[in-house]
C-alpha cells in the first residue's frame, strides 16, 4: 500500500512540476521584436522601452579600446560628466545638481556614437527611449 502512496506523490509532483514549465512558457516575456543591439555594444542601460526612476544612470559597456559620445534629448553630456572606466569600457552618466542635463519626468531619447581609438576605424551609434517616472 505504501509503494502506491509514493507512486501518486511522484506523479503529483511530476504534474505540478509540467505545469510550471507550461505556466512558465505561456505567461513569460520573450524579447521578441526587440532589435539587437550593434555588436559594439556590449551593455546598456536603462533597457529600450522601460522606466525608471529619476536618479538612474545611463550606463554604456563597449570593447577596451572605443570612446563613447552620450547625447540625451538631442544634448551631448559634457566629457567631464561622464564617468569611464578604461580597463572596462564602461561609460556612464547620472545627473547630479551641478549637471548641465537633467531628467524630468516623461520620455526620454539616448543616442550614443562610438569610435575605435587605434586600429581600424570601427565608428557607429545606436538611439533608444525610456521613460522617467
């Protein structure tokens, strides 16, 4: 009598673990029709499309050996505004009192340019939107 316990809470276990795989399957967010990013940008941030609150950073990770232009909302963020980290590639902004630029409320358009400092020219860019709250 005992084997045939077992058996039933194996299978019910079975069951219950299908169910979250299909639930998982039905209900979870692919990103479909989301355009990759250009294969010199490693990282963004805030994602395309999401929002955030008003003291987030922009964030860009791009291969050791590129510069980064940020421009938000048509406005190029001063040099000595972003913060990079040259072992890693990682741009970043954030506004702060002193910043020529800062959020507001609403949608917001960030469009970065690249460029390769040796090598071969590898020059490019990439806009998206997100939204402040």
């Amino acid at each position: 009598m005992t084997d045939r316990r077992y058996l039933a809470v194996f299978l019910l276990l079975g069951l219950a673990a299908g169910l979250v795989v299909v639930i998982g399957f039905v209900f979870g967010s692919p990103d479909t029709g989301r355009e990759p990013l250009p294969r010199v940008l490693e990282k963004i941030s805030p994602q395309p499309g999401s929002q955030v609150p008003l003291q987030t950073p922009v964030e860009v990770d791009v291969p050791v050996g590129y510069r980064v232009d940020i421009y938000i909302d048509g406005f190029r963020v001063p040099e000595s505004e972003v913060r990079f980290v040259e072992g890693t590639g990682v741009h970043s902004w954030a506004p702060t009192r002193s910043s020529t630029i800062l959020w507001t409320p609403g949608p917001h358009t960030v469009l970065v340019s690249w460029r390769k400092l040796s090598g071969l020219p590898d020059e490019g860019g990439y806009s998206w939107e997100f939204r402040v709250f």
